[in-house]
C-alpha cells in the first residue's frame, strides 16, 4: 500500500475502487500490435452484422424478427409461433453450453471479443472519447482540471456523441422486435400514437447510456455472472491471456543493467494498457476479459529492449510449466456432446414445425348458445382455429366432420394457407337431443382438397344444456 508507483497496487484491492471503496475512474492506454488489428475487424464485422440484419429480408420477412405481440419469432426465413417457444430452450440452453465449450478451451475469448459490452465500449465509446478528448493521459488531465470552457464544450460534444450512438444501438435493437421498416414509420408519428414503444425505445437509450459511457468495466467486475463462472469451466489445459514467469522473473529493479534481471523491465505497460486494471503479470484473474492489450503493449516494449515477443500471451497453466498441453479432455468432451444433443433435439422438434399444426380454442364468453327456444330449440358452439404451416405442399385445407345430425359452418372451407399462421373461425350447429348428458366428442377431419387425403383428425367436445 506504501508504494509509490500508483500502478503497484495492493493484490486485494480493485484497480477501480481506492482504499474507502469509491470508484476509480480508468484511462487505459492505447494498443497498436496484431492482436488489436485483429480485433478491431472482428469488432467491425460484429457491429455492421448487428445494424444490417435487420434490414435483410429472407423469403418476404425480416432475417430476425421477434414479434412478443403476435408471438411470432422469424429467423432467416422460418417463423416459430408462441406455442413452439420450448423449441428455443434447446437453442439457449445449447448456447450456454456452447460458451461453456469454448470457454474450457480458450478461455474468456467471449468476453474479448464478442460480447456486446466490450465490442461496443472499445469500438464506438471509447473511439469517441479519444476523438474529443485525445488519448488516455490528456483524458485524465482533462477530468483532474477544474470546470473551464474548454472543458464543458469537450464533454458536451462527447455526450451528444455517446447519446446519438446510445440512440441509434437502442433502435437498431427494437428494430428486431418492432420491424425496422415499421420503426422507420413509426418515429415519423407523434410518440403518444405509440407511447409504449417510445418509452421502450427510450428506457433501452438511457440503459446503454449509462452501461456503455460511464459504468463501462464496473459490469464485468460487479454485475456480470459469466466471470464467476469462467474458474468452473476452465482447468490447467485452457488458454489464457498469461504472463510467462520463467522467462520474465526476476523483474528490472531500479538501477540494474540489462543483464542483471530477467526479461520483464517492470515498466507497467500491461497494466496502463489494461481496461480493467489488473496487472497480469499476477496471473488469470476474475476481472481479466482476455482482450490481448496486454499482449500488444509487452510486445512492444519487448521490441524495443531487443527482446523476443511473447512475454504475455495466450498460453495453458501446463504450457507454463513446460508440461503438454490436453486440448480435448472429459470436461470439453461433455461440453461438446450436450451442444450437440440440444441442436440435435432442435432440429428434430424444428422438423416437426414444418407439419401442419392445428390449435383449437372456443371462441365465445359461453361454452354454448341456444339459438332457438321451444321445440325446435338450436345449440351452437363455437371455436377459434388456428393452422400453423411452414411447408409448402399444402395451399389449402379442407375441414369436415362425419355427423349428419350436425351442421358445421366455416366462413371460407376451404381454407387457404396464406400465412405461417392462417385463422378461421367455425360453429357447430345442433339438436340437444343428440347430446348425452351435456356433451358430444365427435371428430373434426382436416383434408387435403386436391386428393382428399386426411391429413389430421381431431377430437372436438361439443357441449349444451344438460336435460
């Protein structure tokens, strides 16, 4: 704690709170080696995926549309209805198990590369602050120097910034669930035809403006869970970003030579370079997100000391210690095998929505209504059907029943499959007489018009009143 240097901190502390637990605002260095080149394409990539899917349309309907009110959820062409959602269990829960996998083997290379949190954060909030403000040292000085005009313009404009890039994230995203067509359509309307919409769209605005211009590293250190996780699914054998102690200890101490200490020169390069603080050379830490600055800046410095990269880098507890490394081991194996029994139960249940999916619910307040009174009294149910398609050898459906006795009436029989979901009401007409103590099963038939063929059958209860 009574070192000087303010990089040295004490091993249980945060580098992002000081000794009364307040937050400790970060500035870390920028990076340029092979691993940031490489992720800024792959943050690129992610980033121009996000913002165009939703304006690619995939046989007449959005690539990724999520309708919660319609409960229609479309994904490249194939739409999954509200009664199909246990379908997407075997999709979530196979990507759990597929980070769980990569993770055992590689590591947090989720967190350093794919999560939205450091894709967004490093890739637009971060390049907006050093555009305004400049790199991490005049953006310190910047925030220790007392309120001038300078300094108000700069943080205007960076907040107008982190509020225009927050705004067009947050509708980007509701596009996926509204329909970015419609949502262009919809913003050119007065917010109180859609206040519901309007106050999603903006509580999703201040939600990312909070988390991606000022909580920053403090979610994956405090709120995320997945760093909890990461020692449960990682062993000796997963590669992590490690500092290599047999060739960097003993450390430059003041006032040696070069040939008086290993290779690490104690010039804390890693550590300012680091988004959450942490100084590596510890080794794998919970607040460590695998983003390789750390790599890029000792590589770096190692090239300008004349000495070979690779101090820091992506290497196994094993490795370290000069023992081989098992890539695929039990834990990685019932990993993998789980991802593939979860998409192989997709698939099977997916195949299974390309048959013709029948929902029938009554459709009125009352379970029966008496038409006529006297003798010649009249019963009358009726019911809501829903037919859910997603082939294309039908066109349309043909619905029939066997009993004489009773009269079924359909709108438009038969029914044509337009949609993935197509409804139709139909109402059964009887005497009392042929129900037996207030009710009828009978049988429903739904055929294929163009050979006559039964596709289903079901079983319909038809009731009145009890005589």
């Amino acid at each position: 704690m009574g070192n000087k240097n303010p990089n040295e901190l004490h091993e249980e502390r945060l580098a992002t709170t000081d000794e009364g637990g307040h937050r400790v605002y970060l500035y870390p260095e920028d990076v340029k080696g092979k691993w940031r080149t490489r992720r800024t394409w792959v943050y690129n990539t992610l980033i121009l995926l996000y913002l165009f899917l939703p304006w690619l349309n995939v046989g007449g309907k959005q690539s990724i549309l999520l309708d919660i009110p319609k409960r229609e959820f479309t994904f490249f062409g194939v739409t999954l209805l509200g009664h199909n959602a246990p379908i997407l269990i075997f999709v979530l829960l196979g990507f759990v198990f597929l980070i769980g996998f990569i993770t055992s083997i590689w590591g947090r290379v989720w967190c350093g590369w794919a999560c939205p949190q450091t894709v967004f954060i490093d890739a637009i909030f971060n390049k907006i602050e050093v555009l305004v403000e400049g790199n991490a040292r005049k953006r310190k000085k910047l925030d220790n120097a007392p309120l001038d005009l300078q300094k108000f313009l700069k943080k205007t404009l960076k907040w107008s910034l982190f509020i225009l890039a927050s705004m067009h994230i947050a509708h980007s995203f509701i596009g996926y669930f509204v329909g970015v067509r419609s949502l262009v359509g919809i913003t050119l309307h007065s917010p109180f035809d859609n206040i519901a919409l309007f106050g999603a769209t903006w509580s999703a605005v201040a939600i990312i403006l909070f988390d991606f211009a000022w909580f920053k590293e403090q979610f994956c250190l405090i709120a995320c869970p997945y760093g909890r996780f990461q020692s449960v699914m990682m062993d000796q054998n997963s590669l992590v970003i490690a500092y290599d102690y047999n060739r960097g200890e003993p450390r430059r101490q003041k006032g040696q030579s070069k040939d008086e200490h290993a290779d690490c020169v104690d010039c804390y390069a890693c550590v300012k370079a680091c988004p959450t603080g942490i100084d590596i050379r510890r080794g794998t830490q919970l607040e460590c997100i695998a983003c390789t600055n750390c790599i890029d800046a000792c590589d770096e410095v190692m090239l300008k000391v004349g000495k070979p990269e690779g101090l820091i880098r992506f290497e196994t507890e094993q490795g370290l210690k000069g023992l081989p490394t098992k890539r695929f081991s039990i834990r990685n194996g019932f990993y993998l095998s789980t991802v593939i029994l979860l998409f192989l139960g997709f698939f099977i249940q997916f195949q299974g929505t390309k048959e013709l999916d029948i929902v029938m619910l009554r459709g009125s307040k009352t379970p029966f209504t008496v038409l006529n009174s006297g003798e010649n009294k009249i019963i009358a149910n009726h019911f809501k059907i829903n037919l859910s398609y997603e082939g294309s050898a039908l066109e349309k459906i043909l619905i029939t029943q066997d009993n004489k006795d009773i009269k079924l009436i359909i709108p438009r029989n038969p029914v044509v499959l337009k949609e993935t979901m197509n409804h139709t009401n139909a109402f059964f007409r009887f005497s009392p007489s042929i129900l037996n103590k207030g009710s009828k099963k009978i049988n429903l038939n739904f055929i294929n018009p163009v050979d006559n063929k039964v596709i289903k059958t079901m079983e319909v209860q038809l009731v009145g009143p009890i005589n």
